[in-house]
C-alpha cells in the first residue's frame, strides 16, 4: 500500500525563521512599519497577503498593492537565504529515506513558487516530489485544509494515508481538518508545547525514520 508523506516548506526543509523576520524587517524599513518577533511567532505559516491586510490595512490600499508588497517581501527572502542556504538539518537524508522505503513525496505549502523552487533547487531534491503544492494553487491558506488536501489528491491518495510535516500551529490544524496525520517538528522560534495538537512532536528530522511515519498512518486503519 503505498502512502505519502507531505512537507510543509518553511521551518522543515529550510530553516528560514531568521530569514523571513529579517525580510518583514527589511520591507518595514522601507515602507515605514515594524513587525514584532511577538507578531510574527503568531502569523509564521500563514500567507504573507493575509499578514500585510490584517496588521497594516493603511498600506492595503487595493488587491494590487498587496500584491505589490507581498511579492517585494518574498524577493527579500529569496535574496536573503540565496546569499547563505540555510537547509534544515536532517532533511535531505529524510527525503532520500523516505524515497528508498516508497513513499510518495509531496510539497504543501503557502509560499509563493519562486520560495518553493528555490528550496527544492538548493537541496537538489526537486525530483523526488511527484507533488507540489504552493500558495498560488490554493483560494485558502492555512489553518484551512485545502493545500495539503490539494497535495493528497495529486498524490493519488486519500489524506487519512498521509503524514504531514509542520513546524507551525496553524499547518499543524490545517493537516488535521484534511484528516491526515501530523509530524511536528519544532523547529527555531517555536516552543513544542504550542504544537501539541500534532500526532507526534519532535526537535529534529533526525529523530524520524520511515518506520516511525508508517506507523503514524497505520493508526488511521486499526
């Protein structure tokens, strides 16, 4: 029987919590506003739209501005972690693991494609994935389970055969609304605590192996 595991981007495959508060920090000086680490803790794992249009309406002037915005914070990012890839450790040789043992692999994230292509590229493990899914092919972003029922489905699986790797709340809730299991990994920034609602919670993708996500889904059918 064949199962999937689906990786959130941001805070499992990269480790980007300094990158993206530095770009918030970076776009405020430009734009005259000022994002706390409080603020961004709360919002990590949500898409950036979202956070400019609830945090600085005065700026959200029209969809386009948004876009505008959107689209200058995340060219911050991608040059921020192009200059010095800072790739989670442990996740290469989990995809790889993983990929020998015949799990079906799939990306769920809200980023934009340009952050996504840029992980995948600078971990040389693009082909692996027989899916991806980012935040341009989805209406909703999470705590909503449409991204990762999105990734389940072009997986050719059902969600309830599928693992889902979270380091943030609201990915965390969004793997459960679609039904699949959930791995939490508490990465830079977050206390595990807050990722409680996650099926198992650990510090490091070492800590996993094929045999322990197997038998996360194994629970879905006993």
């Amino acid at each position: 029987m064949v199962l999937g595991v689906i990786f959130d981007v941001d805070g499992v495959l990269v480790d980007s919590y300094a990158a993206h508060f530095e770009s918030w920090q970076r776009l405020g000086r430009e734009l005259g506003f000022t994002m706390s680490e409080a603020q961004f803790v709360a919002t990590f794992g949500r898409k950036s739209h979202e956070i400019i249009v609830e945090f600085w309406p005065h700026l959200a002037t029209s969809d386009l501005r948004v876009r505008e915005l959107d689209d200058r914070k995340e060219e911050l990012f991608r040059e921020i972690i192009a200059a010095n890839f800072p790739a989670m450790d442990g996740a290469v040789e989990l995809i790889d693991a993983l990929q020998a043992a015949g799990f079906a692999l799939a990306v769920g994230s809200s980023g934009p494609p340009a952050n996504v292509g840029l992980v995948l590229d600078q971990l040389a493990r693009r082909d692996k994935f027989k899916a991806v899914v980012t935040g341009r092919d989805v209406a909703r972003g999470k705590p909503d389970p449409q991204v990762f029922e999105l990734a389940a489905d072009r997986l050719g699986l059902p969600p309830a055969r599928c693992v889902v790797v979270e380091d943030a709340p609201a990915g965390v809730a969004a793997a459960k609304a679609a039904g699949a299991k959930c791995l939490g990994l508490a990465s830079a920034g977050h206390d595990p605590a807050v990722l409680s609602a996650a099926d198992r919670v650990v510090r490091s993708l070492r800590e996993v192996n094929a045999s322990e996500i197997r038998r996360l889904i194994d629970a879905n059918w006993v």
